[in-house]
C-alpha cells in the first residue's frame, strides 16, 4: 500500500515509452502543437474551458506545466508516436491531492489520432507509473457525463464512477454535472509488475 507519494519522480523528468509511443516532458517550443489541439472545436468538446485562441496562449499553458513539475505539484507528457516523431496528444497527472495520495488525470488527442488505441496505450503506462514510481494511492478523472469516449476509456482501464455531482460546475453560461472516475492502486495489484 503506498501512503507516500514519491517525491523522487521529480529530480529527472520522467520519460515513458511504450510499443507505438513517447512520453516526454512539454517544451515551450510545443505551443503550435498544443495549440492545434486547445483551439479545435471537436477536442475543446466536453473540456469545458475555453479554446486558446492564440499560440500565446498554448505557450502559457505550457510554462504552467513546467513550473508545475518544478514545484512538485504535477506531471504533463507530451505525446509522440514512435516511428514518425509526430505529436499526438497529451496526458498527466495535472493536480495532486498530495495529503491523500492521490491525483488527478487529464488527456486529450487530435482527432486524426482517435479509434487507434493510442490513449488506452498511454494511460495505461501512466497508471503504471502512477502506482509503481509515482506511489500515488489512487488516481482521479473528472469527466463531462456525455463525454462518452473518455468514459469508454477510462472504464477499459478498470476505473469506476464512484460519484456523479449534478450542476456543481459553471461554464459558459450553464451548470453543468460532473462524473468522477477513480482507480485505487489495490484494483491493480495484478495487473501491472510491481517493483
Ligand atoms: C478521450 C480521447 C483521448 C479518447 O480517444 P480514443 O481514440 O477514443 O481512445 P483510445 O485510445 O482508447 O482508442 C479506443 C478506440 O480505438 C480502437 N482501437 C483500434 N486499435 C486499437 C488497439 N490496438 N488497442 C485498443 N483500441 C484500439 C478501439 O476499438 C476504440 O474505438 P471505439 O471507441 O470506436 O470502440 C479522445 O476522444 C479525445 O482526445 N477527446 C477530446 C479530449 C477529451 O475529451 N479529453 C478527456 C477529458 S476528461
């Protein structure tokens, strides 16, 4: 049972690969990339946030993720395939609950990239790490209830809604509800190689 994060995993970025893919640290030479993402309608979807509108932005964005990895509160990858070097996306852990060992996951690709499999590869290397190295206790996601991909997803990786909140967020206008998605490191404990 982990009831420490481990605070190690933020001395030297932590690369992952896995068979198709590259997770690698954000650099702000990344912004057009992120940007392409940020701004497409069918991305920003269910992320209720609203779009960049600038590269300026997506730069900012990622100068957030940096500084957050440095102060020891989050870590964003930047997702590559392997074989062409393109960017497909992006994943972390994003907010740390760090009293209860746990964190928050959040990901998104470009849609060229969706039905491959490439997320479900990358999240479940994130879980991984998030057990194992991380030693975080359990992870989160909170999901827009029609975002029905992202549940898909998270729902083949073994995470379970424990909690749905109606109209507790205000974006744009509307209440909307949430759906909160959790995985504990127990529900893993024969999936993954312990080390
Ligand atoms: C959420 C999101 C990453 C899911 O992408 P995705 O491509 O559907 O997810 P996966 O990587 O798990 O791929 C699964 C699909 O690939 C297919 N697939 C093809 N080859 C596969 C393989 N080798 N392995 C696994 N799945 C494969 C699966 O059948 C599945 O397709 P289906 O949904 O039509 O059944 C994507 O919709 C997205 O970026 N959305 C916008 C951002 C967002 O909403 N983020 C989440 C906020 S909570």
């Amino acid at each position: 049972m982990n009831f420490k994060i481990n605070d190690d995993v933020f001395n030297v970025f932590p690369k992952l690969e896995t068979e198709r893919l590259l997770l690698t640290e954000f650099e702000k030479t990344d912004a057009e990339e992120l940007f392409k993402m940020r701004s497409d309608d069918r991305v920003q979807k269910y992320l209720d946030r609203d779009p960049h509108r600038t590269v300026e932005e997506s730069r900012i964005m990622i100068e957030g993720m940096i500084a957050s990895y440095i102060s020891k509160e989050g870590i964003n990858w930047i997702i590559r395939k392997k074989d062409t070097r393109d960017v497909i996306g992006y994943i972390g852990y994003w907010r740390m609950i760090r009293n209860n060992v746990r964190a928050e996951i959040g990901y998104a690709m470009k849609p060229e990239y969706w039905g491959k499999g490439y997320m479900q590869e990358a999240l479940i290397k994130v879980i991984d790490f998030g057990f194992n190295e991380f030693c975080l206790h359990s992870i989160e996601a909170n999901v827009n209830p029609d975002n029905a991909s992202s549940i898909k997803l998270l729902e083949k990786c073994g995470f379970k809604r424990e909690a749905y909140f109606n109209e507790d967020y205000f974006y744009n206008g509307k209440f909307l509800d949430s759906a909160i998605y959790s995985l504990l490191e127990t529900d893993c404990e024969n999936k993954f190689t312990r080390h």
